[in-house]
C-alpha cells in the first residue's frame, strides 16, 4: 500500500455497492478501488464520501456489521 493511499476493506466496498446507487463516475472509482487495481487517497475518499453520504469513518472499519432492530414488544 502507497503512504499516500487509504486500504479499505472488501466487505466495505461490498457494503457501499449494496447501500447507495453510484454515478458513473464513483462506480467506475469503485470498481477499480475493490479490484485493487488503484487504492483510493485521502482526499478521494474524502469526497466520495461527501458524494456518497456515507460517514468518512465507515471507510475505516474491517466490515460494516449489520443490526437488526426489533421494534415489537415481546414482553408481557
């Protein structure tokens, strides 16, 4: 990995796939970032994740966990 670039985990780029619809140009980003071809800097990730509404900190974790909230009452 170049100093200069951000390593983001596979699961998280497979999580941003499934959660937001990208334009051409961030799909195209995204494609080469998950195939490792390039790695994202800073600053990319930065504005991608500006484009993407997807909190900058995300793009840190080692994969994005999913919660499953029960909204009835099961207590009596």
């Amino acid at each position: 990995m170049n100093e200069n670039t951000i390593e983001v985990s596979s699961g998280i780029w497979q999580w941003v796939m499934s959660a937001v619809t990208l334009n051409d140009e961030n799909k195209a980003k995204l494609d080469k970032w998950m195939s490792g071809e390039k790695s994202p800097t800073f600053n990319q990730l930065e504005k991608f994740s500006a484009e993407t509404r997807i909190p900058l900190g995300y793009f840190s974790l080692k994969f994005h966990r999913q919660r499953s909230v029960n909204f009835s009452n099961t207590e009596q």
